[in-house]
C-alpha cells in the first residue's frame, strides 16, 4: 500500500471514536479497506438489482478511478470532500461471492445480444429488450473514499447493444457500519435511442426513484 492507502485506511477504518479515545481494528488496514469495498458493492448491486431476480453478469476486473473521477465525486459529494484513489488487487470474483445472481466475466469473452439486432429479425420489443439486458454487462470502477470516512463513490457502466445502455457515478454515505446509496444524483449518461426509459430501468434503484 501506498502511504495514502495507509492513511486513509487509519482515518476510516483503523480507529474509531468512543468517548474521546480511539478503539484499534485487529485487522490489517488492507484488509479492512478491501471489507470496506466488498459493502460498497454489495450496496450498489443490491440497489441495482431492485425485485429483479435474472442473473446479473459483472465484468472480472474494475476499471481505474481516475484524477476527473475524484473531482466530480468531490462535486457530487460537496462539502469541499477531499479524495483518495485506490488501487485494489482483491479481484471482484471474491468480493462478490456472496451474491449467487452476480456472475463474473471475462469481458474479452463476453457478448451481446443486442436488441436492436433482435427488434430488426422481427422480435417484438419487450422481449428484444429482455434478452438484451440478460446477456448485458455491468462494469463497475474501483471504489474511491473520501478522507472523512462519511463517502464512498464508484462509477458503472450497463451495456446490452449499441445503443441500449446507461452509467455513470454512484455516491454512498456511511450509515453505521454499512453503506447507504445516497439520493444526491451524480453524471450519468444514457443510451436510450428508439427505446425510452428501458435502459434507465435497469438500474432498480434508479426506476425506483422514478416511482416517488
């Protein structure tokens, strides 16, 4: 770790107030950032996920945060927060074993089954747009903390076809021992051409605020 990691690591999970003095983790500090991690995405891919019950496919490796990254989390997080990047070498493979719908791919082997491939050999929308989002790819980036301990942030992107797809950055703010995914909307992008609101639905979380 780099002696960023190491003081980050400290400041949010290596000693926590009580009453004034400081009560020491036993653990590691790699090890408990990379627990850390681990809640961010069982956090963001259970809000994803919403009611949906269809296996998910994540890609194998997360992609780098980087320097714009930090900027537009510290934008989307306010509070003048200031921003550490990680480098992780806990493969997601084992960060996400808990979650049997979540399945990790190779993206090199990966394939679309593009709707609007399908919407052209005459099946009908719903069901183009069905099988295109079971055969799609989530790729999720690296989890970034902010120095105060009360932020985490990670950018995503879905792909299910050429013009079928949505992402962008995701904010969580600590609630106890756990992450909570913040309402605070974050840059996004879209992928909606010929097919409104189907993309933006695949994001439950997302969907769901449309409800409120």
């Amino acid at each position: 770790m780099t002696s960023k990691e190491v003081l980050l690591a400290a400041l949010l999970f290596g000693a926590a107030y009580a009453g004034g003095t400081y009560a020491q983790t036993e653990k590691p500090a790699s090890a408990v950032v990379a627990a850390e991690e681990t809640k961010v995405y069982e956090a963001f891919l259970n809000s994803w996920r919403g009611k949906d019950r269809v296996l998910l496919n994540v890609a194998a490796k997360p992609e780098p945060i980087t320097k714009h990254d930090l900027e537009e989390f510290a934008s989307c997080a306010g509070k003048q927060s200031k921003w550490v990047p990680r480098t992780s070498n806990v493969s997601l493979a084992s960060q996400l074993s808990k979650l049997a719908w979540v399945r990790v791919v190779d993206p090199a082997t990966w394939q679309a089954n593009d709707p609007e491939d399908l919407i052209a050999k005459g099946t009908p929308v719903d069901k183009a747009v069905d099988r295109g989002f079971s055969k799609a790819l989530l790729t999720l980036s690296t989890v970034a903390f902010d120095v105060s301990g009360h932020f985490a942030a990670l950018n995503y992107s879905f792909v299910c076809g050429r013009l079928c797809g949505n992402g962008g950055a995701v904010l969580f703010e600590r609630n106890g021992h756990s992450w909570v995914r913040s309402n605070k909307q974050c840059g996004n992008w879209m992928s909606l051409e010929r097919r409104p609101n189907n993309s933006f639905e695949a994001d439950g979380y997302a969907a769901a605020q449309l409800q409120h």
